[in-house]
C-alpha cells in the first residue's frame, strides 16, 4: 500500500504539472543522451590529436560546450518550475491534512514532509534517469567496445539487482521509525522538556547514523565489483594488440560511467523508501 500511495503522489503531481515537467524533463533526457554518447566523440578526438588533426580535435571542444549549455539551461528551468509547484501544492495538503483533524504540530511536520516529493523530481529523478541512461547504456557499450567488460558489468547488475528487494525492505523501516520522530518534532520542542528532548534527538542521530552506514556499505560492495569490472578489462586490453589510444579512452570513460551511475543507486534506493513511507502519511 505504502508504494501504490507514494506512486500515486507523484503521478498526480505529474498530471497537474504537465508542462512544466516535460520542458524540464525533455532538457535532461537532451543532457543525458550527450553525456552517454559523448566518449564515443571523445575517442576520435584522441585519435585526431594523435594524428595531428587539430580541427577534427576542437570538435571536441564544441561538443562540451553544447552539454554545458543545456545543462545550465536546464537548472534555470527547474528551480522556476518546481519552487511554482510546491507553492501550489503546500496549501491543498493542508487542508486536506485539517480535514482528517490531525493538531498543528502534525500538519506542520507533514506539510514539510510533501515538499519531499517535489525534490524528487526536481533532484532525484533527473539523478535517476541519468543513472539508468549511463548504467544501461555504458553496460551496451562495453559490450559493443571490450565484449568480456560488458558481461562482467551485467553480472554485476544481476548480483545487485538480487540484493535490491531485502536492501530496499530494511529502508522502508529505517524511514518509517525516522519519520515517526520527525512527525513528533515540534509537539517534543513545544513541551521543552530536556530529557524528551535529548531522547528525540538521540534516537534521529542513531537512525541516521543507521541511514548512513547502510549507505557506506552499499558502496563500499560497489567499489569491490567496480575493482573486479575494472581489472577484467585492462586485462582485456592489455592482452590485445594493435589497440589504439582513443579506444582505450572510449572504455576507460564507460568504465567510469558505469561506476559512478551505480554509485547513486544506494542514495535513490533510500529517497523511494522515504517517499514511500511519505506517501502513507501525506495526500497530494
């Protein structure tokens, strides 16, 4: 129930904000193809260096200047977009949330809580779709490039893609226990009392201390299978002749999107549980 709530939130806010989300979203999608195909332009660059083709090699230069514009082009747009939809959403849920009688202190905590779901699109979902553009699309050009460095970047989707489930399972409680408290907050500041206040605080740092060492270990297992994909492939390469310089800056760089990408995905795993818990508590 949790997820069909949370998705049903963020369905409607897409719904009432259409527009506006796909100027916004249409900049990321244009922002992300570049930066996937952008080592590919990378390697004949290095190539044309090498060779002394200097006009060839400044292409390179027009092409991260075309990514940079449409990403500050893209920033320019969503703060105006989303600072306009938490405006207009903050009123509705209020009064929805006095309509079921909950006290000050509760509509207060839980109106805060809603602006979660427009800084999931403003800043996780952008991360998001990024993340399976470079995470898919690096795996399918290792593939292409260096054939044994995308199988090893497969199994290793596969492998976390098995421990996802209980991953996710433990953070839908961690947000749960740490939302309770956050609900509780200014009903605790109100009472002034020092001891229920340094429980309070107490138990938020050792949620969060829980949030954020599950997160270390989430990367931590990543920086391993990114170690294990990264020797496979010099291997790889080492081992085959006549290897030219921007091939080997082609895969380093996939190599490189493929880790970073799936570095984010302990940090999304942990926004969708607290949306999810969110979504129980707050409707939008």
């Amino acid at each position: 129930m949790q997820t069909s709530n949370a998705l049903d939130n963020l369905k409607s806010i897409a719904k009432n904000n259409k527009k506006r989300l796909a100027g916004t979203f249409g900049l990321v999608a244009a922002e992300n193809v570049l930066f996937l195909t952008y080592p590919v332009f990378g390697s004949f660059a290095v190539n044309a260096m090498m060779s002394g083709d200097v006009w060839t090699s400044l292409s390179y230069s027009l092409l991260v200047l075309i990514i940079w514009s449409i990403g500050a082009m893209r920033r320019a747009v969503d703060t105006r977009a989303f600072a306009r939809i938490y405006a207009e959403l903050a009123v509705p849920v209020v009064a929805s949330q006095r309509a079921k009688g909950l006290d000050t202190s509760s509509v207060t905590a839980r109106v805060a809580l809603s602006r979660q779901f427009v800084d999931f699109f403003e800043q996780h979902l952008p991360i998001l779709i990024m993340s399976a553009f470079q995470i898919i699309g690096s795996a399918l050009m290792l593939l292409i490039l260096e054939f044994w460095a995308g199988v090893t970047a497969c199994a290793i989707l596969a492998f976390f893609a098995f421990l996802m489930p209980k991953y996710a399972k433990t953070n839908d409680l961690l947000y749960l226990k740490l939302n309770n408290r956050l609900e509780k907050e200014v009903d605790v500041i109100e009472r002034n009392n020092g001891y229920q206040l340094n429980k309070h605080y107490g138990w938020l740092a050792k949620l969060r201390i829980r949030i954020s060492n599950r997160e270390a270990a989430g990367y931590l297992w990543i920086g391993v299978a990114m170690a294990l994909l990264f020797g496979v492939t010099v291997v790889q390469i080492a081992t085959t002749q006549g290897v030219k310089a921007g091939h080997i800056y082609a895969v380093i760089t996939y190599l490189w999107q493929f880790a970073m990408s799936l570095d984010d995905t302990p940090r999304l795993l942990e926004e969708f549980s607290n949306l999810k818990d969110i979504g129980k508590r707050v409707e939008v």
